[in-house]
C-alpha cells in the first residue's frame, strides 16, 4: 500500500482547520470510497481510511478506527461463522484499529476507547454511510453513531470529504467545519451530509446562523 498508492499525490484543502485539534481527540468522518481498482476491491481495503491516517499523522494526529468484525447478523452462530469473526478481529487488531461486536455489548472495548481517548491526539475514524460507494449523493442517509460517540465521549466532530474513487485522476481531502458541542442525532446527520455536499462541490462556507450554531464557533 505504501510504495504503490501511498507515493501517489493527494491535494489537501482547507488543512488549516487541523491546528485547532493540536493535543485534542476528535471524531472523524468521512464518505466511504468504493475504489474502482479491483486489487482494493478485491481485498476491501479501506484506502480512504490509509489516506485520513497518512494526512493527519504530518499533524501529530494519531488515527486509528472502530471496526466492527461481526457478519452484523443476530442469532446462532455456527464454528465456521465463530472462527472467521475471530479471524477477522484478528486482522483489525493487528492494523490497531478498535475491533466491535455490533451485537452484544462489550465494556473492553469501551474502556479501550476511552483509554484513547484520554492521551489526546487521537482522530476516531467513522464512516456515517455505513458501507463503501462510489460516490457521494445528495439523498444519501448517515447513521447517527458519530452523534451518540461525541455525546459519550465529549468529543467534536470533524467531517472531511475525500476524492478518490479513481484513482487514475487526482486525489484530495478537503476537511470541513467542525461541530464543537455534541447535538442530537437528526442535527449532526443533516449537517454532516450538508458538509460533504458543500466539499464534494468545493463550495464556500455559507454565512448564516445553521453553520455557525451547529459549529458551536465564530
């Protein structure tokens, strides 16, 4: 990954915005790439996730990700199900990402996060979108987990879009305005989505009153 697509150029916009999370922890979101190269696809690496890591590590930002390793499926379980969960959270340990079981409850890895957490510098990577596409839509509907972590964890939220669905054609990251104050769910998916749309289209931030009470910051 590092000599074949980490070399490749990625424009960064809007890099500036980072200085504000010196020493901090943040929740990061972004759009889930689905690449068009097979090799990625074929492996579903998270080669988004390798370009947010590779940004923000030039900023003193270590990141890392919750990663759920389960089928997502309730019910019994059979040896060959069991074995490959236990496989695959294996495999998201060893990239130290946060393994989680989207099924049961399970207080190591909350307490695991917090640990995190608490030594700052830390970016929690989500994907609201849930799953990979190869593209960002206007009707596309984010889950409301990043809300409920920033509400636990007393985090903000630091949304960025990233262009590199093909990776043939130039790559950027662009990072968006943060949400300083943890907000109900329905509020942080309309303005996440909002934000991606507004990167996505390299449009200037809108002055008005929903960006500066959803950022909690003149």
């Amino acid at each position: 990954m590092r000599q074949i697509y980490g070399r490749k150029k990625c424009t960064y916009e809007n890099e500036h915005i980072l200085k504000d999370f010196k020493g901090k922890s943040v929740i990061l979101v972004a759009n889930h790439i689905k690449p068009r190269n097979k090799f990625l696809r074929l492996v579903t690496l998270p080669y988004d996730a390798f370009m947010i890591r590779g940004m923000l590590k030039k900023h003193g930002i270590y990141t890392t990700a919750l990663t759920s390793f389960d089928s997502g499926k309730k019910g019994k379980k059979t040896q060959g199900q069991i074995r490959k969960e236990q496989l695959i959270k294996g495999i998201v340990t060893s990239l130290d990402l946060i393994p989680i079981n989207r099924n049961q409850s399970d207080p190591e890895t909350i307490k695991e996060v917090r640990r995190r957490i608490d030594l700052g510098n830390l970016g929690l990577g989500i994907f609201p979108e849930g799953t990979w596409f190869r593209g960002f839509r206007k009707s596309r509907r984010l889950q409301g987990g990043m809300a409920v972590l920033s509400k636990r964890y007393n985090l903000p939220i630091l949304p960025m879009y990233i262009e590199a669905y093909n990776l043939n054609q130039p790559t950027r990251i662009a990072i968006g305005n943060p949400i300083w104050e943890p907000m109900d769910a329905n509020l942080v998916t309309e303005y996440i989505a909002k934000e991606f749309l507004r990167l996505k289209e390299r449009r200037p931030v809108d002055v008005g009153a929903d960006v500066v009470g959803t950022t909690g910051k003149e």
